[in-house]
C-alpha cells in the first residue's frame, strides 16, 4: 500500500535546518498493520504528515498503491494526535465536516455518517459539542469523520494516550475490528508497548540517531481478539519490543 524510500524529513528553524530524521525505508501493506513507537519529538507526526501528502518530503520517496504520493490523498485519512475537532460544530456536524467539504448533500452527509456514528456507539451524542464529551467519546467523532471519507488507509496519531485503560482497550478492540471490517491498512503512532502489539504486525521503532524495523506479531490481525492480550505470547512480544526499546 505504501513504499517509502530513503525517506528525510527537517524543519528550518531561523538560519539552520532541524534534521528530525534520515533515511528511512519501509513498506505497509494491507493486513499487516504497523505501529510507530518512540520517545517524544523523534518524528513520529511528522512522519504521518509525510504519509498522508500534507507534508511535502525533502528527501526520499513515497509510493502509495504504487503511484508517487503528490499532496493529500483521498484515500488516506490522518486522525490527529488532539482530536482535531472544531470546539463550535456539535458531534454530528464534526463527523460530516469532510464530507460537507467535499461537496455530499446533507442527505448523503446523513446517510453515511449516523450508521458510523453508531457502530462507534456514539450516536446518542449528535447534538452535543467537544466540551460536552469525554475524551473517549471525542477520539469516536475524530475516527467516524475520518471513516466517514471511506478512506482505505488510516493513520491514527496516539489515539489513545489520555485514555483510561479501560476505553482504552475498547477502542483498540474497535479499530481491530473496524480495520479487519473494512480491510484498511493502518500506520498507528503510540507510547504504549501493549498497544504497538495489540494493534501492529510490524513496529517501527524510532530512536534518535536511527530506528528498527520489526516484526512484532505472528498472530494474524484476523486472530486477536480481547482474551489475546491475556496470553503468553502476547507478553512475549511485548518483552521483545522492550527490548528494542531500551537499545
Ligand atoms: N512546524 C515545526 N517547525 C519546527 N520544528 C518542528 C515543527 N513540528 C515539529 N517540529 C520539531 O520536530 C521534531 C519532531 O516533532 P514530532 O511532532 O514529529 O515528534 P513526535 O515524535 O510526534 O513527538 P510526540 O511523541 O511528543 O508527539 C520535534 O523536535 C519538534 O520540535
Ligand atoms: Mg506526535
């Protein structure tokens, strides 16, 4: 689904030039989902900016569905680290903000938006606005307005990070389930070792002064489910992706 080569990424800061990181390669494909995991300011949004086509590379390459990603893509749908929602648009009108930006009638608007908003139980909330919601419930409008897009890839950014453990296992189990539904590719940013196995099959690992590519999970996305996380091999990977980690 996504090739990337040799991939750099820097910001220019007053008279000088931040490199956040160099040459880095990897492919994604369908059904192998991958997590991003690394310590604070390593580039890890920076690097969905880069694959979503809002970020233009300096350096490198990417390939999505085999053709060169030249600005946003349709397809890919980025879920920002903040949720991203506008404070003054209620549940319902956050949800159906790409949609109405892309020109669908309200009709349309409705018909795809309230069976999403539904499947993430949040349909009960259509009316309300951000400051009205837990933080569980805004992460729900932030992923419904992106599967609104009916995107075939998603790029999640910490979803889960100011979750209790609780919501936040249900919403893992939700993206499982929604991914294998739907057959989307997934690039998913966390801080969490229990989450990049949970969720990825692949792990990037991004350190300063390099990073590692790993294969994290030999059980297949179509074969977790909640009681997988109880299992040994589950605390296995977790230890092995630690221990990359602590390199
Ligand atoms: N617009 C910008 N201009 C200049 N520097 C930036 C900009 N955005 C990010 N940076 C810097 O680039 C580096 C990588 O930032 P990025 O947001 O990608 O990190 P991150 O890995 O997502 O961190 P976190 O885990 O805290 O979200 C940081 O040092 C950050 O300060
Ligand atoms: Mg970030």
């Amino acid at each position: 689904m996504i090739e990337v080569r040799d991939l750099s990424a820097s910001y220019s800061e007053k008279e000088s030039k931040k490199v956040v990181f160099e040459g880095l390669s990897f492919e994604v494909s369908l059904g192998v989902p991958m997590s991003v995991i690394g310590p604070s300011g390593c580039g890890k949004t920076t690097l969905l900016y880069l694959l979503s086509g809002l970020k233009k590379p300096e350096r490198g390459e990417i390939f999505f569905k085999g053709e060169p990603l030249n600005g946003h893509q349709r397809e890919i749908a980025l879920v920002l680290q903040h949720y991203g929602l506008f404070p003054w648009k209620t549940v319902f009108q956050n949800a159906a903000l790409g949609l109405r930006i892309r020109g669908f009638s309200k009709k349309e608007t409705k018909e795809i938006v309230l069976p999403i908003l539904k499947e993430l139980t949040i349909d009960h909330l259509l009316d309300r606005f951000p400051n009205q919601l837990s933080g569980g419930e805004k992460q729900r409008v932030a992923i419904a307005r992106a599967l609104a897009l009916k995107p075939s890839l998603l790029l999640l950014d910490e979803p889960f990070s100011s979750l209790d453990a609780f919501t936040r296992e249900h919403l893992q189990n939700l993206i499982l389930s929604i991914c294998r539904q739907r057959e989307l590719g997934l690039v998913h940013v966390t801080h969490s070792i229990e989450e990049a196995v949970f969720l990825g099959e692949k792990a990037l690992v991004m350190n300063e002064g390099g990073y590692d590519l790993l294969s994290i999970n030999r059980v297949r996305m179509a074969e977790r489910d909640p009681e997988y996380r109880k299992s040994d091999l589950f605390h296995q990977y977790c230890n092995l992706l630690r221990s990359y980690l602590k390199r």
